[in-house]
C-alpha cells in the first residue's frame, strides 16, 4: 500500500509539473511573456523589472527553472486588470464558487446514486426507463440552455426566483438546480451501468443460488464492487468544484471563478488565467489521488501494486 | 552466402527480460534463454522440447531474428542476422517464416485467406500472384476455391495449412513453427504434421519445430534438443533420447508418454514447476531430480558430448553413462 | 477510465444478419441527415443571407406565436432572420464539429499507434500526455488556451479537436498492443511487412469499427463545447454565427425575444440527442467492451 501511495504521488507530480510547463509553453509560444503578463500598456521600467525578475534574459531552460521556481513560491504574477495579485484575485472568488458546487455536489450524490442503483435493481421497468430518459437529456442538454429554460419558467415567466446576481441565497437556487441536475444524470447513468455489469458477475449469482437474502446480495457485494467505477467519476466531480461552473456561472451571473476565468479570457488577462489554471490542475490532481488511494482500499487487488500493464 | 556454413547457427544465447512488480517495483532479472546454442542444417528439422515457459519459444524468436539476444550471436547461411525492423531484416524475412500456434490469432480476420496467401508475394515483390497462391493452397491441402473464404470459415486445421501456405509463399530456406499443432484437435496434429514431413521434401526448408510434445518432435525431427530452465540438457537423435534419455529430465518426459497397453513406471516429478525469476543454484533441475547429488547443488553442469555422440548436460550421466535406471 | 476496456481484443467479424433498427434510431439518424442536408444546402435554402438586415422587422416573433410568414422563426433585435441565421449555425457547427472529431481521431491514433510501436520512451511520454490531459477539465485547458493565443476558427477547431484524442491513444494503443504480442500483427511484421502496411492495411481496419464508435460518442460532446465556448463568447466570433452563439447573443432577449434563444437550443439538444442516440446504438452493436 505504502509503495501504491509514494507511485501515486508521483505521478500527481508530474502532472502538475507537466501543467506547469505546458503553462511556461503557450506562455512562450504566445509571444514576449513580460508583455503579455504586465499587459501591453504597462509602464517600460515595469516590464523591465519583470524581465529581470523572472529571467527573461536568461536562456531558455533558466527561465523555465526559474517560472518554475517562482510559482512554487505562489508568485503567480498580477492581474493587468487592476494590479492586484492574481493569487488573491483568484482566492477571494472561490467562495462564490462552492456556494454553488457544494450544495451541486450533494444533488449529483444523492439523486443521481439512488437513481442509478434503483433503475439498475429494476431493469427495463417504467422507473429504469425514465431514469435513463432523464439522464441522456442531463447529458445533451447543455447547461447554459437547461439554465435558461429554468430562468424563463422560473424567473420570467412565475417571477418565483431572481434570474442573477448573488444578493440572497434564493439567487443561488436556480444555478445550483442547473448544475445538479446535469451531473445527476450523468452519476445515474454511470452508476446504473456499473451496477448492471457487477449484477451480471458470477459472484453476485453464486451469492444468491447459495441462498444469500438479495438484500445482503446487493449492499454485500454488488454496491461496494459497483462502487468502485463510480468513485472515479465523483473524484472528477470534486476536482471540478472550484472551476466546474464556467458557463453556469456565466448564465447566472455570479460572481464565482469561473465568471472570473471567462472575464479573464475575454481580457487576455493572461495571469488571472495561468493562476486559475494552476488552481484547476492541483484541485483535480489532488482529488485524482484521493481518488487512487481510495481505489486501493476498495479494491484489495490494487493494494499490492501489481496492477496489470495495458 | 557461405554454401558450406550451415543454414542457421546459433551460439551461446542469452535473453534476459526485467520483471518489474508494480511501478517504482525492484527489477527482477529472468533469464528466458540462458546459453543455448543450436545448429540447423538445410532441408533437416530440430525438435525443440520442454515445458511451457522454459524458454522454447524465445529461442524460437531469437533464431528468426524477431528479437535480438542480449549476448551471443545467430548467423544465418554464414553471416550474421540484421538488426529487427530494418530494411534488410524484412528483406530477409523472405527467407526464414515462422508458423503459430494460433492460427486464428495469426490471420486477418478481415482478408481472405488467398489475400492473406498472396501478402508475403505482395510485400517482396514477386509476381504471378494469382497462380502462385493457387499453388500454394494446393500443396499444403486447402481446395483452390477456399482462398475465398475469411478465417472464421474454415478449420482449425485449415487455418493451419493457411498460415503454412502463407509461411511458404516465399519458398523461406528456414521455418520455424512454434508448437504449431497443440492448438489443434488430436486427430488433426497427426496430418498437419504428415504435410510439414512432405512440404519439407518438396520445398526442402530447415525446420526448428518447438513443442512441449516428444512425441510430436519424433515424428518430424532429424535431432533433437531438450530445454529446461533456459538450457538445452541434452541433444541427439529422436529414436536413441526416447529409447534410453541420458538426462533425468529427459527421461521424465519419456516416461510421461502414454504407452497403451504397457505399463510403464512414471517418473513423477517432486517440488514445484522452476520459476525463472528464482533458478535454481548449480544444476537447474536438482531441486526435483530424483538422483540429485550435492555436486549438482554446487556446480552447473555443462552441455558435453557422450560416448555415444549424444550431447548431455548433468554430472552423472557423465560420470557413470550406465546410470541405473531406476534411481527414485 | 478502468485500463482493462482496450486490452480485449474486439475484433467484429462481418455480419450478415441484420437487426432490426430501433425506432428511436432511425428518427436520430433521420434528423442527423436533415442536419447534413441544410449544412451542406445552406446558401440554397437559407431565405436571406445571415447577416442580412431587416430593420422594419425588428424582434418580430415567429409563426407560431403570431408572426408573419415573411420571417417564419422570427427576427433578432437588428432584423435578422432566425431561420437563415440559424441554417448558418448549423452549418458551422456541424463544420467544426466534424473538422475537430476528425483531428482527434488521427491525432489519437497516430500516438496511440506511435506508442504501441516503439515502445519505451515513446510510449511513456504518450501515456504521460494522456494522464495529463485526462487530469484537466477540457473547458478550462480550451479557455486558457484561447486567452493565451487569441481566437481564430482554425485554432478553434485544432483546439476542439485535442478533446478526446487521449481516448483514441488508449484504444489504438491497447489493441495494437494486443494485435502485435501474439496475433495478426505480429505475424504481418514476420512477413517483412513495413510498419506503414502493419498499420494502415492490418491493424487500422481490425480497430476501425472501435474508433468510429467512440467517434460517434465523442462527436455530441464537441457539439456542446463549442456551443459552450461560442455561448461565452470565447468560440465562434462574429460576424461568423454558430449554435452556440446565437444562444449567447439571444439571451440578452429572453425576456422580449425567448425565440431567438429557443429555436439554436432545440436545435442544439435534438442533434447531440440524436448523435448520442446513435452512438449508444453502434456501441452495443458492434463492440460492447467500449463502455
């Protein structure tokens, strides 16, 4: 288990380090960096300053040492919008941001499980057939249209609920529906199909034949062998909760990261964007891993490390 | 091209793989071949025996070039074997063909068999494809008609004599075929093997025929090699190792033939299968052999040659070549 | 992603027998045609050009809720016809849409491909970039991408098309892999074949049927991020219109003018509906180890 882990961490590593370089890449690529990050009408004794601090007249692999270097240090530049750091810029927004995740998350969890497991135990019967109606819509609706259906209904034509803005928790209502209904759907699908293919297994059949109750059967061995697949999409879901609401809240205009990502693009605000790009990248390889070593305690077979090559 | 070279010699290989457990896992040296050295002659086949995962069909590929050893060297009508891959090594591949023991697995399944028939044709350029295959498909039994068909159509002993068509169709000087009927229904092997007997006198190839079967090796074979554990243990003709095998390990696989009708007494063979990673010190096979002595704990035996020309590697058929016959 | 779905070697042999197409299907299939039609028929059926002003008309509403048959989806806040600037999108993103599975596709393969051959190094930074592209949420990688370098269509569809191409690594990877250790690729190599006839005449038809499923699964989500990105405002760039955008721009209206926002969503929803629909379809059919 101990060698599981340590591998593991490595690989989180080197993801993030490889983030970081495709980040010092483009950043490259898209033409002189001091400009890009200072902005383009940033005082000549600034941008500067820039190059001498991050080494701009260093070769090459001194200045990729050095950005590596200095965003280890959380130096992630300033926003050329209005000169504060892109770290604090970025930082202050995720409140906004899980406000609305959050409670998503729980929606996705506790609807889209249930939905899963329920239409699996009872295949092609009325509820299994809604459930999966239900669940390729959540997955072909995409969520700005879902979004705005629900603020024409709900806020334009009953006037129940505020279209945007983040004044009072009733404004967070409607982007929180909007998330949580596209990641149930598509947490019941996928739940639904792992528990089929683990119902379908010899051992849930032995299990029963040698007379097991089904109900042992199914949280025995079918749920905690059905629950494995599914962990590796919430583990994504989790990853997702600093930055998984770009477009809704763009719909709701809320406040959150992912407003702040959009201005930021439309902006070429390029620090803000590396910033949250960082953020992004460690969220979910973080959650990756969490994610791996759960695998190993849920799955014995992945404990030892021997996990069998492609 | 040394005509007086023999077709293909091969000396002291050796092929190491790294077992690796997990990632971040402690390398584990196995040694699949560990000094074999063999020698076939034109138009001759080697019957090559042994347990499966004792190295035979590594050999197998180091001989075909397919795979490159990481010490000693195989030479190929006097000179040496191209590196795998290049230009020159798939030229030769018109030469040397090798047959599978999984003719499904070894075909298209999406060609035709005479697609597949013609593809070697293709790929070296030779033309009059079409009477070619037709040819080809006759001699190794399939109707002409058949060259329509896809995989999945015929037999498994079809499918066979498909993959030797294809084998053949650039008339190789050398053909090695790796357990080439263990995949195969009983009553198959033996006319598989006939046609390997019959195409060799026809298009008069060298044959390395690897299979875990003595039995199977006697019918095709002018010599014999027995392998365990990496290394040839003894070599010699067909008929003398299956009438008096001078190594305990041959003489286990002897006595493993079933003779209906006769009663014979079993060599049972004691401890666990040999596992590659873990070799045995000294002679590989002391661990189970029922004459082991503490000289062969020690020392590994080398591959040395007999009285009676026969080539043996163990301490004590050397020692005494009268070994008693029933020792356990 | 568990790794065991590419080592099963997933081989179709020809089908004679049919079965019959579901219902569901068909009408997917059906729609999906009429889509194809009015991309490629635009500038014929398309009543006015899609910039075409009309000012006398302005936000008039559809047919159906009393408009005029003049403009039968209604008209934007300049006059714009809905129905022509609709055609447009759909053209457009049906354009990039297929440019960007297509590059995905080759991109995919051709690493996967690259990987299974050599091995080693070559393999190891493949699989490193798969690990790294699986670890990011594509929207985000996409924005930063597009803040970093600007906006163009070309980038738009280059940048499309690296969605999903880690997929088709893995799945070429993995059954080259399988076809090379003891099968049919192997012995093609034994002929002395070169590794452009292994690949392009053996290997690549046996995995066709596999990679044009997960295209077809692949496909409705390259429909949505650029619908996504374009609804930002980050994808398609006026005077350039697609579904996505017409989304974008005609929610300032959704309370005057809900039809300019509603006839590019329907649109966007029965497409990647009916491509999804026919992808679950092709995936049970023709290779139910992709799951």
């Amino acid at each position: 288990m101990l060698r599981f882990a340590t591998a593991r961490l490595a690989r989180a590593g080197l993801t993030i380090a490889m983030v970081v370089t495709f980040a010092f890449v483009v950043l490259r690529l898209s033409g002189d960096p001091a400009q890009i990050i200072m902005g383009a009408d940033a005082p000549p004794e600034a941008i500067d300053a820039f190059r001498t601090a991050w080494g701009l007249d260093e070769p090459v692999w001194v200045q990729y040492l050095s950005y590596f270097s200095a965003i280890l240090q959380g130096d992630l530049g300033r926003s050329m919008r209005d000169g504060r750091d892109a770290i604090v810029l970025v930082t202050e927004r995720i409140p906004a941001t899980l406000a609305l995740t959050l409670p998503a998350l729980l929606i996705k969890i506790g609807l889209g499980i249930p939905a899963g497991i329920f239409a699996a135990l009872h295949r092609n019967s009325l509820a299994d057939r809604i459930v999966m109606v239900v669940a390729v819509a959540g997955f072909t609706v995409p969520s700005f249209v879902l979004g705005l259906l629900l603020v024409l209904v709900f806020a334009v034509q009953l006037g129940w609920l505020p279209s945007g803005g983040q004044e009072s928790w009733r404004h967070a209502i409607l982007p929180v529906i909007t998330l949580g209904l596209g990641g149930a759907a598509v947490l019941a699908r996928f739940t639904r199909s792992a528990m089929l293919e683990v119902l379908g297994q010899p051992y849930i059949r032995t299990a029963s034949a040698k007379g097991v109750p089904w109900r042992s059967v199914v949280t025995g061995h079918a749920l905690p062998n059905a629950a494995i697949p599914t962990v590796t999409i919430i583990g994504f879901m989790v990853g997702s909760l600093i930055a998984g609401a770009v477009v809704v809240e763009s719909v709701f205009s809320w406040p959150g990261v992912g407003r702040l990502l959009v201005v930021a693009v439309s902006n070429r605000d390029l620090a803000v964007v590396q910033c949250i790009l960082l953020l992004v990248a460690v969220t979910m390889v973080c959650a990756n891993l969490i994610v791996d070593l759960l695998y190993g305690l849920l799955d014995p077979r992945l404990r030892s490390g021997t996990r069998k090559a492609g | 091209m040394r005509p007086d070279a023999p077709l293909l010699d091969a000396k002291d290989l050796v092929r190491r793989y790294d077992m690796r457990r997990g990632f971040l896992g402690r390398a584990v040296e196995v040694r699949a071949v560990d000094g074999v050295s063999l020698r076939i002659e034109r138009g001759r086949t080697l019957g090559l025996v042994g347990e499966s995962g004792c190295g035979k069909s590594t050999t197998g590929r180091l001989v075909l070039g397919m795979e490159t050893p990481d010490q000693g060297s195989v030479s190929f009508e006097g000179q040496p074997l191209p590196s795998p891959g290049s230009a020159a090594w798939r030229a030769q591949r018109a030469r040397m063909q090798m047959v599978y023991q999984d003719p499904l697995g070894a075909l298209d399944r999406r060609l035709s068999i005479g697609t597949q028939v013609a593809e070697p044709l293709e790929i070296h350029r030779i033309g009059d494809r079409a009477a070619r295959v037709q040819d080809l498909l006759r001699a190794v039994g399939l109707r002409p008609d058949q060259a329509e068909r896809y995989p999945h159509e015929l037999s498994g002993g079809q499918r066979q004599r498909a993959v030797l068509a294809r084998a053949l169709a650039t008339e190789p000087a050398l053909l090695v075929c790796d357990e080439p009927i263990s995949a195969l229904d009983v009553s198959i092997q033996a006319q598989v093997m006939n046609l390997l007997v019959d195409l060799q006198e026809r298009f008069g190839m060298g044959i390395l025929f690897i299979s875990h079967d003595l039995r199977a090796v006697r019918q095709v074979s002018h010599r014999v090699a027995v392998m365990y554990l990496g290394r040839i243990v003894e070599e010699g003709e067909p008929d003398a190792i299956l009438q008096d095998p001078a190594h305990p390990y041959a003489r286990t696989l002897v006595s493993a033939i079933p003779h209906p009708g006769r009663r014979v007494d079993r060599i049972i063979l004691q401890g666990d299968p040999p596992n590659p990673a873990d070799r045995p010190s000294g002679c590989a096979f002391h661990p189970r052999c029922p004459v082991a002595t503490a000289l062969c704990a020690r020392e590994t035996p080398a591959l040395k040659r007999r009285g009676d020309g026969r080539l043996v590697a163990c301490h004590l058929a050397h020692r005494d070549e009268a070994l008693p016959r029933k020792a356990a | 992603m568990p790794e065991g779905l590419v080592t099963v070697a997933t081989v179709v042999p020809p089908q004679p027998k049919r079965a019959s197409v579901p219902l569901l299907v068909r009408l997917g299939g059906a729609w999906l045609l009429a889509m194809l039609a009015v991309a490629l028929l635009a500038d014929v059926i398309a009543p006015y050009g899609y910039t075409a002003l009309d000012l006398r008309n302005r936000l008039s509403p559809p047919v159906t809720l009393g408009g005029s048959w003049l403009h039968p989806l209604g008209t934007d806040e300049l006059g714009r016809d809905v129905l022509a600037r609709l055609i447009y999108s759909i053209r457009t993103s049906l354009l990039i849409a297929f440019g960007a599975t297509i590059i995905g596709a080759v991109v995919g393969t051709t690493l996967g491909f690259l990987a299974a051959h050599f091995r080693g190094l070559v393999e190891q930074a493949v699989l490193a970039l798969v690990d790294f592209s699986a670890s990011l949420p594509f929207l985000i990688l996409a924005l930063a991408v597009l803040a970093f370098f600007g906006n163009s269509l070309v980038l738009l569809v280059c940048l499309l098309g690296l969605h999903a191409w880690e997929r088709y690594a893995r799945i070429a990877r993995g059954l080259a892999l399988a076809a090379g250790a003891q099968g049919y690729a192997a012995a093609v190599r034994g002929l002395g074949a070169t590794p452009w006839r292994i690949y392009g005449r053996h290997v690549l038809p046996n995995i066709a049927s596999t990679l044009i499923v997960s295209m077809t699964l692949a496909f409705p989500e390259v429909i949505l991020l650029e619908s996504g990105l374009s609804f930002l405002g980050l994808g398609v760039q006026p005077p350039e219109t697609s579904l996505g955008s017409m989304v974008g721009y005609g929610r300032e209206y959704l309370t005057r003018a809900p039809w300019i926002l509603l006839a590019p969503a329907v649109t966007i929803v029965l497409t990647t509906l009916s491509v999804s629909l026919i992808g679950d379809w092709l995936r049970d059919r023709l290779d139910p180890t992709l799951r």
